[in-house]
C-alpha cells in the first residue's frame, strides 16, 4: 500500500529550489499559520528547516499536517501543491542542511555568517524537517 503520493517529475524544479515556497501550518486553535521557506526534495520526502522554538516548529510538534505551496513567481500559472504528513524532525544534520539551503537560495554559506549574522548560531537552533507527500495538486496552464 503506497502511503504517499508522488511529485510528478516535470514539478520537481520547484520542490528543489528555488524558488521559495510557502509552508501552512496549524496553530493550536486550528488557525492556518504561513511562512516562507526555503525547500528542496530529497526523492520521497520535501525537506525544510526551522529553529528551535520558532511558531512553525511548535505547530508541526503538535500537528504534523502542513501544506506547502510551491510557486515560481515569473511563472504565475504554474504551481504544485503538496499536502504531507511532517514525519521526523530532527537537530542532526540540521545545520549541514541549512547552510546547503542558504548556498542554493542566497549564494552564500555559512548560514550563520554568511546569510544572517553570525551571533545568531548562540541562540538558534537548526531543525531538519521531513514531510512525507500525501496528496498532490499541480497546475500548468501556460499552454
């Protein structure tokens, strides 16, 4: 029993970004909550990473169900939305993850130092987060 859903290949540019997607988590009270993140696919899960403590970690540790929204901007009829289920988060391997995500986003590593200031490594804390896909809608009505 396939317990995912699968990213056709043809959208798998905007799972791998960027461009930057928008992450839908729940508060505790059931309200929608969206950042911005930075993402990319590792072939069975989307990956995006957070700190310690932040309102999107604490939503995904009370309710793993999240949205992303992938979209390229200069591409307004093109998007891919993906409904998952977050299946791990984890510290380790966090910070590797996010200084690859801050080189492919920015152009620029380490993430602290080289993206954001270097004092923020003291008091943040990387989180790696796997979401497993469970239902995806894509749309490309260019043509």
């Amino acid at each position: 029993m396939n317990l995912s859903a699968d990213i056709p290949t043809e959208f798998l540019d905007l799972v791998d970004g960027p461009p930057a997607a928008a992450l839908t988590t729940l508060m505790p009270d059931g309200r929608p909550q969206t950042t911005v993140v930075w993402c990319d696919f590792d072939g069975e899960c989307l990956r995006v990473n957070t700190m310690r403590g932040f309102r999107k970690e604490r939503n995904m540790r009370l309710n793993p169900r999240v949205t992303l929204l992938c979209f390229d901007p200069r591409e307004p009829l093109r998007y891919l939305e993906v409904r998952g289920v977050v299946e791990e988060m984890t510290e380790a391997g966090a910070l590797e993850h996010l200084d690859g995500l801050s080189r492919r986003y920015t152009g620029l590593t380490p993430y602290f130092g080289g993206c954001v200031p270097a004092e923020l490594a003291a008091t943040e804390t990387p989180v790696l987060c796997r979401i497993r896909p469970m239902h995806v809608v894509c749309l490309d009505a260019r043509e």
